[in-house]
C-alpha cells in the first residue's frame, strides 16, 4: 500500500486531469468571501473535514441498520442524509484541494473520484430504496461504502503523511526551548514593518506598533511559505501580514487568520520588554 500511495503521488498522468480541474474549481470560486467561508477561515480550522463527518456518519449508521430487521425507513432515511450532506462537504475539500501542491493534488483527486463513485452508488440506493428494491439498495450502500472508506484512507494519507490543510508551522514550536528568548533591542525595531530574526534556529517575524510588538512564526501555516518576505496589508481595521506564496493573510495583533486557503489561525509568542530588550517564549 505504502508503495501504491507513492506511486499515486508521483503520477504526473494525473496532472492534465487535474490541471483543468482546479482551473474550472478557480474560475468557478472566484469571490474570496466564499472561498474563506469553504476553507473555514471563519472557524479557524479547515471546514471539508468537520463536514464529512455528516456523510460518513450517516452512511456507516446506514450500513448497521441495514442489518437489523423492520429498518427500512430509517436505513432509507440516513442513506438520504448522507448523500445529500456529502455535496456540500465536496465543494468546501474541492476548495481546499485547489490550493494544494501538485503531489497533494494528484493524490485528492483520486480521493475525490472514490467519494465521487461513494456517493454515486448511494444515490443509486436511495433511488431503489424509494422504488421499493431495497435489496438493490442494501447492497448499492455496501458498494458505496467501501468506495467512500477508500476514499476517506486516501484522506488520511493527505493529512498525516502529505500534510495537505495541516498547519505547517505547528511544529516549530518542538524546536524551541523553555523559558525567555531575547530577540533584539525594543529601540532597533522600526515601526510598522516586519523583521526576521530566529529563536533556537525557528524563524520569526517581529511587528512593531508603537510599544506594542507581535512575535509570530514564520512559517505560514498552509504551504510554509515565508512570512517574512510577505506583505502588511490593513484589513477589516487590522494590520495583517499576507503570504507571498498563496496569499493567506493573519492578524498581527492575534494571529488569526483572515483569508485562506489557510484554514489554521498562525502562532503567537507571549513577549516582554525586560530592561528594553524584546524577550518572547513558548505559549
């Protein structure tokens, strides 16, 4: 299997597919506000997995009713559940899934044609279920849930092992040691502009507004791309820094994030001035 998902990952046959897929999901998704309301920038996690829980739920319930006697109308109602809900879950992961690297691509997009083929097959059942076969319509679900359970392993091998809408920079912080951190002079900050400096060989940004300084990690949550080299646009009243790879803006003043394709709100360090130095520590 470990051979099969590496092979997966390296199938460039896939990017013609895939290519014109995420022009067709961009050029369709353009408004920002509905593309941060899908990658969950309003939640302050990724939105695609919260959602499948509603599917997945609804079917695996589906598929132990179904085994009981006298449970056709509920086997038949959680199938409906489930296939219904399974539409707004794929537009909020093919969202997600557009702002991925190639390699992540290549692998979602055949996770995407499993919960396609998933969902498929149920709404096969649901429709034979509601004609009265409910036979053909058992075992449809069953079908359909052993293509949706090949697809939700192709998404934990997104998740775990590529590290697609996983927050980039969590890991940072394992690097850093206990206790205060110097990270320069208040005096030798300017004002209003990002410096990069290193705590334990973790990169940094500092922001400077008035005596208020933000230390946050450099490391953008989505794509690791460099903070530092990004942007400080004013956004909804606040200062924000916006990454120069995919464009993922967070508060500078919090640390959440305002516009994906992050999902994930970027680290914040606690800082004090101790005799005019900027000191900063772990959370």
């Amino acid at each position: 299997m470990r051979e099969l998902l590496t092979k997966l990952e390296q199938a460039t046959a896939l990017d013609r597919a895939g290519d014109r897929l995420q022009r067709a999901v961009l050029d369709t998704l353009r408004s920002q506000r509905v593309k941060d309301l899908l990658h969950g920038v309003w939640l302050g996690h990724p939105l695609h997995p919260a959602m499948v829980q509603v599917p997945v739920g609804a079917w695996i319930s589906a598929a132990v009713v179904d085994l009981l006697p006298g449970q056709r109308r509920a086997a038949t109602a959680l199938v409906g559940v489930g296939t219904l809900s399974a539409l707004p879950a794929a537009v909020a992961g093919l969202n997600d899934w557009a702002a991925l690297s190639r390699d992540q691509r290549r692998v979602g997009l055949v996770h995407a044609a499993a919960n396609l083929a998933g969902v498929a097959l149920y709404a096969g059942s649901l429709a034979a279920r509601l004609a009265g076969r409910h036979g053909t319509g058992r075992r449809l679900a069953f079908l359909g849930l052993s293509a949706a359970s090949a697809g939700a392993y192709l998404g934990g091998h997104l998740a775990y092992k590529q590290g697609a809408q996983v927050s980039q920079s969590i890991s940072e912080l394992h690097r850093m040691s206990d206790g205060w951190h110097p990270v320069g002079d208040l005096t030798e900050l300017p004002q209003r502009q990002l410096v990069t400096r290193e705590i334990d060989d973790v990169s940094v940004i500092l922001y400077r507004h008035g005596d208020d300084v933000t230390v946050m990690l450099e490391r953008c949550p989505h794509q690791s791309g460099p903070l530092g080299e990004g942007e400080v646009q004013e956004i909804d009243g606040h200062a924000c820094v916006v990454c120069p790879w995919h464009g993922s803006a967070f508060r500078l003043n919090g640390g959440e994030v305002v516009h994906g394709p992050s999902g994930n709100d970027q680290v914040i360090l606690p800082t004090r001035i101790v005799d005019g130095r900027l000191e900063a520590r772990l959370p």
